[in-house]
C-alpha cells in the first residue's frame, strides 16, 4: 500500500464516544477528514446537534446518537442503531470521560464512584459490545482515550481528582488486556494518552496551575484538540496495522523529564 492509502479511511465507520466537544470532537472530525463515516455519541443533545451541524457543514458525514456509556442497555441501542444505518463498525474511539476534583484525603465516595462508572466501566461496556462484533468479523480498531493522569502520578496541587487518575490508569491496564485477549481475532486495541490539553474539562486546572503546566513541558505549550486528530487516523487506519496494546503518550515531552 502506499502511503497516502495506508491512511485513507473511506469506507470505515468510526463510533466516537465523547464526540460531541473537546478532544473527542478533534478525533471524530478527523476520522471523518481521512473518509470515515462518524457516529458521535454523548449525552447532552444540544452539543451532539451543534457538532453534527459543524461536521456536516464541511461536507464530512457524521451522525449523532445520545446515550450514557455507563448504562448497558444505552450502549447496546446506540451499538444496534450504527449496525441498522451503516452494517458494520471498524473503529471504536472512547474519549468520554467525567472528573470531579477534591483532596485524596476528602474525596467523596459517591463521587469517586461515578467517574469510576463513567470512566472506566463506560469504556468496558462500549469495548465489550463493540468488540464481539469486531471479533466476530475478524479485524477492528479500539482506541481508549486516557491520560497521563493515569501513567504517573501527579501532585495535588497539579491535578487533585484521584478517581480521574485512577480511572484512566484502569483504562490503560484494560486496554493493555484486551489487546493480548483480541489479537488473535484481527481486533486492535491502543491507547492515546494526552497530557494537559484545552478544554472544558480542564479549565479550571489550567487557570490555576497552566503557567507551572507550560513551565513543566519541553515544548512549552498547553495541547490543542487538533493535536489528537492525526494521532487517532494513525491509531485507526492500516498505517498502525501492526500496532497493538501501545500507550501512545501525546504530552510535548512532559512526562519524559
């Protein structure tokens, strides 16, 4: 194959949780640039429709579905509802994700809990439903999103949500696991592990700590959403054919001091 098929994904359908904003949006938009048919999956409706309308717009051909990763049966409709419009499914990208931030010391349990539902159960359900169908096909990409919140440790004054990092570590360790159990069957499973990006999610961290931040990474910058979009095409396409069970770490050389 030559270089410019090795990324071509037309004719792929790509499931994106998380898709609807932030970095999820960047990787779903940049599934569908390299030919991709998206689906995005969140559960706030309104971001859903303004980025299926953005996506759209550019010509590209995305489709939204709402539903809460966490539940089970929400993900089997949303799974059901990609086979009855599209026939098949070949990439699967989670990048949803929740935090909530407290001491380790006084994080509630209540709420410990639910990022571990949303984080990290989510992504097993979304795996397990999408991956039977990929085993049974015989080929297939997962790419979970996680973050180095979940590969080093990090002060609490830097980044003080213990069940986010606790969450995207259990990512890591999961989708590791499912790499050497799916192998055999032609399915991928990778991970993408971004450092501080600009988003959301972590405006107020980037408020309070965002010049330490910058100070602390070798190519003195917070990560822009756009820097994920040629990372999972990569991750998705035949150009990482052999590329199984990888932590690919997207952090401008934080992590590598």
């Amino acid at each position: 194959m030559r270089v410019p098929d090795l990324f071509d994904l037309t004719g792929q359908v790509a499931l994106v949780t998380g898709g609807s904003r932030g970095l999820g949006r960047a990787m779903a938009e940049g599934l569908a640039e390299a030919g991709a048919h998206v689906f995005i999956v969140a559960r706030r409706r309104e971001w859903l429709d303004e980025t299926e309308q953005a996506l759209t717009a550019q010509g590209l051909v995305c489709e939204a579905l709402a539903a809460d990763v966490s539940d089970p049966s929400q993900v089997e409709t949303v799974v059901q509802t990609v086979l009855e419009k599209a026939g098949h499914i070949d990439v699967l990208v989670n990048a949803h994700g929740v935090a909530w931030g407290a001491s380790s010391l006084e994080m509630p349990l209540e709420r410990w809990e639910w990022v571990l539902r949303v984080n990290l159960t989510g992504t097993f359900l979304t795996c397990q439903a999408v991956g039977r169908l990929m085993v049974r096909r015989g080929s297939g990409s997962i790419i979970n999103v996680a973050s180095v919140a979940g590969w080093v440790g990090m002060p609490e004054d830097l980044l003080a949500a213990v069940g986010y990092t606790a969450s995207k570590g259990g990512i890591i360790a999961l989708s590791r696991d499912l790499a050497v159990k799916w192998a055999p069957y032609g399915v991928r499973v990778n991970v993408i592990a971004p450092g501080f990006f600009q988003t959301r999610m972590t405006r107020g961290v980037l408020k309070q700590a965002g010049e330490r931040i910058r100070l602390l990474t070798p190519m003195g910058r917070i990560g822009q959403p756009e820097d994920l979009k040629g990372v999972v095409v990569f991750l998705a396409s035949p150009a990482a054919r052999y590329v199984t069970g990888h932590v690919l770490i997207v952090d401008g050389g934080l992590t590598a001091c």
